[in-house]
C-alpha cells in the first residue's frame, strides 16, 4: 500500500494524530514502524474500550509493521492518573502480575501474535539505580506536570496529588525511548502523556514519535468512561450470553456512538433500532467468541426476552413481598443482577411499560404488586426475575 493510502486508512476513526505529514514520512520510509501501545495491568479483564486502541494497532500490523505491547508491570504499580480526579489504589508487583496473565491471551484476540513484540517496562525501571531516576526526573519541570488538566483541577479542588503520581509521565515518556517508537498509540486522555515521550526522544537525539491518539468508549451508562471501576464495562472474555446482554441494554443513542468507534461503520438507519442492537450484540460476541457462540446467545435471547417463551425461560428468582412497586423495582434489580438503579430510575421505566407482571404492564406507581411464586416480573428489555 502506497504511504498516501496508508495514511488515509490509518486516519479513520482516529481523534488526533501529531502530525499527519511526520506519519506520511515514516510510512515512506520502506521499513516496519514501530508502533507502541502501553497497557497497566491494574485489573485482569480488557475491555471493548480498550479495544478501539487494540484494532488500530492491528490496522497497523496488518500493513506491515511492528506491535510492541507494552505491558506496564511498573507503571500499572502507580496507575495513570490521566482523567482521575483522586489518587489510584496502590497495587504491589505481585498484584499487577497476576492482572498480567490474561493479558497476552485477550490482546491477542486482536492482535497477530507473528507481529507482535511483548516487553515489560519493569525489565529497564528495575535496573535502576536511585541516581538515574533522579536523573530521569530532572528532565521535567514541575510546572509542566502540573500543567495536565487533571492535576490542575486537582488542585483547584484542594485534593491531594501524590509525589508517585507525578512520575508516571516520566516513566511512561521513557518507555518510548526505550522501545525506540516510530508512533505511539493511546486515547485522547494520553496527549500528555505521549508529547513527553517525543520529548524524552528529541533529547536522546532520535526520531520522534508520531502520536495516534483514538476515542474514548463511553461504558454503559452512556455518560463515564468504560471502566472495570465503575461497572459499567464489557469485558472481552465475558460469557457470550453476559455480553449479549449487557450489550442490549444500552440506549439507542450510545448504540449509534459503538457502531462507529465498535464497527467500523454507521449505524444502519433503515433497520429497527431493537434488530440494529442485536446485530451490533452478535457481532462483538462474534468477534471475541465465535459465530457459533454468537448465533446461541442471540437465540437465548431472543427466547428469554420474547413474550411467548419468557415464563419457559431459565430466569433469576427474586423472593415475592409486600411493597410499592417502585421499591420492588429498585430491589428486584439489586438482589438479582447486582444493579444499582435509583428510585428515580425505577419510576421511569413504569412510566415507560417496561415493567411488567406475566405481560401485564404496570402503570400505577404507587400500586403495591400481589406477587406469587412463578410469576415473571419483567424489569426492563433485558431484566426479568421469576417470584419464588
């Protein structure tokens, strides 16, 4: 592929790219790029957000070049701090470690092993004297850390920034140098970030950088970042079922937001938006399973979920008693599915008829339901628990 085509495929989807014309020059350069992407194991699952950064860096394998996976066995110790508005949990070694494990085999759902190098940051940070990190240190400010918008807000709000936090550009900026990066891959939050390691790179006196920076996934709330943290993630290697059903029960709107940053594509505007999401659903379980497996979530689904089958269906039980039915709601989704919904949410959805009992809606918020053994509440599009 010519440098000029290269560059047209590698620009789609992407937030921002510093800069176009040094990517055009490295693309020309008749050699494998060498293409970073760094990832703290602070937790053991990767995530579909995760994986918007992931297909790019196989958009790049794809035309020739180089993955190195950085794995941040040092760096996943302090946590990025981008985008947080309070200090990371500390992790010790052994924890990120054993997050570690099941990162090769989930990235590699991805990636193409052939083209993939795999290193740890901790095999240059462990042989560090504590003079070279103060050496290292030395080649920031502090008034250029404390520049990150996460910082300044920080302080603006009078919370704590913690000496270690700071370190973690540094380190993540000498990564660069030390893998000797062509382009470095990341979210919109690691502008940061990724201008100190073409910084650190300019010092040692090499090429610097490119930086590819991609979207970030809204979770399934619609509004936070996706993160294992908050919950409201999907996980790569989650159940088939787990992830069909987590997929739909995302809104419309964010529907039409995963088409583009999941798929590749626009929404598609002549289908239903309830058969859009399903397909949307089978095809990310397709993607991270197999057909097979998609094709059996899918009629799961479908017959846990229709009218006719829903009393046949295997459903969580949820212990019947007397209460309004907002109370029952709220209740109902917390014991079952270990889902917090407010009061405020539970009202919505009866106002909406997603609440149902054997089919029947309710609509009377302040009604308190009658319920027996083997009814089937329906809670919303995807919820239902059987009365025991």
């Amino acid at each position: 592929m010519q440098p000029d085509e290269a560059l047209g495929l590698l620009k789609r989807g992407a937030a921002q790219i510093i800069s176009e014309e040094e990517l055009r020059q490295k693309l020309s350069l008749g050699r494998p790029l060498r293409v970073k992407l760094g990832v703290d194991p602070t937790s053991a699952d990767i995530h579909l957000g995760h994986t918007i950064v992931l297909r790019k860096l196989r958009q790049f394998q794809d035309l020739g070049h180089t993955a190195v996976l950085i794995i941040g066995d040092f760096t996943g110790m302090i946590g990025d701090p981008s985008g947080r508005s309070a200090t990371r949990p500390h992790l010790s070694h052994d924890e990120v470690l054993a997050n570690a494990k099941t990162y090769r085999e989930q990235a590699f759902k991805i990636l193409d092993p052939a083209r993939t190098e795999m290193v740890a940051n901790g095999d240059w940070f462990r042989a560090m004297s504590f003079e070279d990190v103060i050496r290292l240190n030395s080649r920031m400010t502090l008034q250029q850390l404390l520049q990150r918008e996460d910082f300044h807000e920080r302080m603006s709000r009078q919370q704590p920034i913690r000496a270690h936090e700071i370190q973690y550009p540094i380190m993540q900026g000498w990564d660069s140098v030390m893998v000797k990066a062509d382009v470095e891959l990341g979210g919109t939050d690691q502008l940061f970030n990724n201008l100190v390691g073409r910084e650190f790179q300019r010092e040692q006196g090499m090429p610097e950088q490119v930086v590819l920076l991609l979207p970030i996934l809204e979770g399934l709330d619609g509004t936070k970042k996706m993160s294992k943290s908050l919950g409201n993630f999907v996980g790569v290697n989650e159940a088939p079922a787990e992830m069909f059903g987590k997929l739909m029960s995302i809104s419309d709107e964010l529907m039409a937001r995963y088409y583009t940053l999941l798929l590749d594509r626009q929404l598609p505007n002549e289908v239903h938006p309830m058969e859009a999401k399903k397909q949307l659903a089978f095809e990310i379980v397709q993607t991270y399973h197999s057909a097979a497996a998609a094709k059996k979530a899918l009629e799961d689904w479908n017959v846990r979920f229709s009218e006719k089958h829903l009393a046949e269906a295997e459903l969580p039980t949820f212990q019947a008693r007397e209460q309004d039915v907002i109370t029952t709601v709220v209740d109902a989704f917390a014991e079952a599915f270990n889902a917090k919904k407010s009061r405020a949410d539970a009202r919505r959805l009866i106002q909406q008829g997603s609440v149902q009992i054997d089919g029947e809606k309710i609509v009377d918020l302040a009604a308190k339901i009658p319920l027996r053994a083997g009814q089937v509440l329906r809670l919303d599009k995807t919820h239902a628990v059987r009365i025991a």
